[in-house]
C-alpha cells in the first residue's frame, strides 16, 4: 500500500466551477432604487483542505476535505 494518498481530482478555483452553474435570478425586497435583485447561483462541492501531495507535473495539489456550499452572486449594476 502507499504511504501517502494520492489526489486523483485536480483542484479548481471557485470562479471556474461557477461559471458552468446554472444562475437563478432572486428579488428579495424594494429598495430606495426599486426591487433589489441579484443572480445566484449553488453547487455542493468537496473542499480541497487536506494536506497537499504532488501530482506528477500538475504541482501541489490538496486532498479532498469535507463536502460544502459553494455560494455565487452576481449583483445588478447601480
């Protein structure tokens, strides 16, 4: 058996994994300005917080942690 696990997922950045989510559009309450509104968007993810091992040429790369929300929002201009 290994000594030390091996990751065997690349990390990925947060702003990449959401730019593949599906956004939903929210109104919550009227503002000075009209309703306030923004575009959200939620995916359960595994966090990269474990301690980090070399991927052949891919550098340092973080065991898989536990599972978490990944919150996005994209606010209205103004």
């Amino acid at each position: 058996p290994r000594k030390h696990h091996v990751p065997d997922i690349l990390s990925i950045a947060a702003e990449q994994m959401l730019a593949s989510a599906k956004w939903k559009t929210v109104s919550w309450r009227s503002g000075t300005k009209g309703r306030l509104k923004a575009r959200f968007a939620a995916l359960r993810v595994r966090t990269a917080d474990g301690p980090p091992q070399r991927i052949w040429d891919k550098g340092q790369q973080h065991l898989p942690g536990d599972e978490a929300w990944l919150i996005g929002e994209q606010r209205a201009s103004g």
